[in-house]
C-alpha cells in the first residue's frame, strides 16, 4: 500500500477525556532512504535509476555497505560479500565509501531535526529517534508533523526520508519499515495489535534467521500466534532472552533494542544487521565506521571523553555493555577504534553470532574545560590534530571530499572507474570476483 492510503488508515484522533486532550507519547523514528546510496545519486544525478552498490569494489575481499531500491530488486543488501552481489548484479554501479561525505549530509538533516525537539538520539550515521509527546500546540498533530519535516529535509538535502510515528521506539521502528520507501506512517495506542498482526514474523524488527527456524519448528508463524504463548512457556521453549523480546513486541511494548542515553552526556553510534554475522572482517569495518561517525559527532559538538564503550547483541538476544575509561582524552578516532577492537575482543569469542554493535563515548566534558597539560604527545595526538583539520576543510569548503586511505577505496581508483565505464552504467574492465576464497560472507 502507498504511503499516503497507509497514513489515512493508520491515523486516528486522540482520546479526550471531559474535553480536554490526552497527552499520550509520541515518538518518531526517521530514517534516511538507501542512505549512502542516496547520497551518490544526489551527487552524480546520471546515476539516477540504476543499480549502485556501495562498498568494495568486485574483484576484491570486502561487503556491500549499502544499496540503491533498484540494486535491492536483485536480491542485493547491505553485508552481502561483494561477490555474491557482482555475480548477482554485474551491470550495477560499484562505488566506494565516502563516509566523510556521508557525515556531512548526516549532520544537515540531523541539524533540522533538532529544531523540532531537543530530545533527538541518534542511533546511526542515517537514524534518528525524536520525541515529540505534547508539541501538536506548537508544530500540530503528528501525520502533518512528519509531512513538514520529510518536505524541509528534501527541500535541504535531495534526499527522502522515511518517518514512523508511534507510542514507542520499536513500534515507530516499525512503522518506518512499513513505510519505507519515502513513507509516512502513525500507529496509534489502539491501532498496535491490527497494525503488529499485518506483519509476517519476519518483519518483526530484531528477529533473525534462527529465531524465525525455532518458531517454526514450535508453529508459531504469526505475530498474533506469538502473542497467545504464555511467557513462562515462551522462556522454557525459546530461553528467557528471547522471550522477554518476542513478548514485548507481540504486544507492542519496547523491548529495549534501542536503549536510552546514559544519565551522563554521551555520544553513541550503533547498527543492528539484516542478518545475525560472525565475519570479524565485517563487523570490524563496521566498528570503524561508527568510530568515525562518533569521533566526528564529538569534535562537532565541543566535547572530550576518555571514557569509551562498546555494546554487543547477539543472536539470543544476550546483551552487554563494557566500557573503558582511559588516563587521557581521547584523542582521534584511530585510537578510539584501536580501544574498541580491544573491547570487542574481550567480550566476543569470533564464534556468536552478533545482530547488534554500538561505539560511544559517555562522560563528556567541553573542550574549553581546563586540563592539565601533558607533557609528552603521542601518534594519537598527532592524529587528532590530523582529524581536527580535516573537519575544518570540510566545513568550510563543503562539497570537498577528503578520503582517509584505512576507511575507503582511493579516489584515484573511482576517477579511473568511472573514467572507463560504458554507457550502460556498468563497470568496465574489472577483473571477475574470486568464485571461492574469503569474501567477508558470514
């Protein structure tokens, strides 16, 4: 169903109770549509309807990072090892991460969002929570809410958005998915179990493959067949992790995948995969990315930490948290990636599979607070001042792109690329991807 014919169905006007309205929650969730993807297309508009695939480049060990609406239609998504997604789409366009890029526009659309709320999380480069409980007085109800921020974000950047509106994180998480793409769609309190029983078990946001196998073999098929199940009885069948989690969102409840800030300032960044991995090489460029993603958020913003944490989900719905508070401030994202990869180690044997890893950092403090002076500098050091430039260049000059060597493929390869490739849009001269061999694939 389109956006719009859904937004009408799903909308309802709020209880009153002797004339006066109730102040129920509202949350949003905003998610930016095939970001990376986008963000290309918007930068080169003859990529317009074709298939690009953002990430490593055919012919070398990597994954896909993310891909355009038209790529996807080829069974292509984000963590599949490039070569399955050459062999499944060898005229696609094949680019490379600009996560600097990326960034940039990230911090545009999160700058609008903020003037509607201050209390805005941001969960990724692309996601974004808002609530917006008791503000219909000053930007009206939530549907026309959302319609006026999708039009502002498109107006500023090119680019669509995807806006769900709930009671909760996890039920606006939802109602973005079922949106999607360029969607706009509300659940209210008393729409939750008709809205949750139209979608297939699958879609429930946080199952994984083996998760929806044990249902099976249980014949549970339907959220509504899940809701039945006594929690004492889905705890014996499934282990109580998971049926804390299947529990609250059969009824619609949190069930906690997006957590609160800490009570002290903090910046944090986290990504739940399509599908539950165990590649070290995946999930370690994923941590990069949001080391980067973080660092520059902080550099952003005036702040400083020394305290670092790491979060873990893994495929039982087993969650932890363990966080590092160091002798100094930290000082560039290499040596925050550098603390995260000891955590991860600490806490993950390579064999779990993982469904969810976050990066932060908690304990902020200004940069302008005083501190004593250390007398030796170190390569951190070195490379803070490194990054510290290089966010300068980008603020001042925009559409300036600065490629760091560790994160993306050269600039000089995507030149030469594009420089070569048929009209058709495909690669041209790209050696054909390895049919055995490490590829990244979980």
């Amino acid at each position: 169903m389109s956006g719009p014919d859904r937004n009408d169905r799903m909308s309802a006007p709020e209880d009153t109770d002797r004339g006066q309205t109730a102040i129920r929650p509202v949350v949003f969730h905003v998610d930016l549509d095939a970001f990376y993807a986008s963000v290309e297309v918007r930068d080169n508009p003859s990529l317009r309807g074709k298939p690009v695939i953002v990430g490593a480049a055919p012919g070398r060990r990597g994954v896909v990072s993310a891909c355009s609406y038209e790529a996807r239609r080829f069974g292509i998504h984000s963590a599949m090892p490039i070569s399955q997604a050459y062999r499944r789409c060898p005229q696609g366009v094949y680019l490379p991460v600009r996560m600097d890029r990326y960034l940039e526009v990230s911090r545009a659309v999160m700058d609008i969002l903020r003037r509607y709320t201050p209390h805005l999380q941001q969960i990724s480069v692309d996601e974004a929570f808002l609530d917006l409980t008791g503000t219909e007085r000053l930007f009206g109800p939530p549907l026309e809410t959302g319609r006026r921020l999708k039009e502002e974000v498109r107006a500023a950047t090119g680019l669509s958005v995807s806006v769900g509106i709930a009671p909760n994180k996890y039920m606006a998480k939802l109602a973005t998915n079922a949106g999607k793409p360029d969607g706009l769609v509300q659940v209210t309190e008393d729409q939750t179990e008709s809205f949750l029983d139209g979608l297939a078990l699958k879609d429930l946001w946080g199952i994984g493959e083996k998760t929806l196998q044990r249902l099976t073999e249980l014949n549970i098929t339907t959220v509504a067949g899940l809701r039945t199940i006594p929690k004492a009885d889905l705890a014996r069948l499934m282990g109580p992790g998971a049926a804390g989690f299947l529990g609250n969102a059969a009824h619609g409840g949190d069930p906690g995948i997006f957590s609160e800030e800490p009570h002290s300032r903090s910046l944090s960044s986290e990504t739940t995969f399509e599908t539950d991995r165990k590649d070290r090489l995946g999930i370690e460029r994923t941590l990069l990315d949001l080391c980067h993603q973080v660092t520059f958020r902080m550099i952003e913003e005036g702040w400083k930490s020394k305290t670092v944490g790491l979060k873990l989900r893994f495929h039982d719905f087993t969650t932890l948290s363990v966080q590092r508070t160091l002798k100094h401030w930290v000082s560039s994202a290499e040596e925050l990636y550098a603390v995260a990869r000891e955590l991860l180690g600490s806490r993950w044997n390579g064999s779990t599979p993982v469904r969810l890893i976050g990066i932060g950092f908690s304990n902020l403090v200004s940069v302008e607070a005083q501190d004593q002076m250390e007398l030796f500098t170190d390569e951190f050091t070195r490379q803070k001042k490194v990054e510290e430039a290089v966010f300068r260049i980008r603020r001042k000059l925009g559409e300036t792109t600065l490629t760091k060597a560790s994160l993306m493929e050269s600039e000089r390869r995507r030149r030469e690329r594009r420089a070569s490739r048929p009209p058709n849009g495909a690669p041209a001269g790209q050696p054909d991807p390895p049919a055995d061999g490490p590829t990244g694939e979980p």
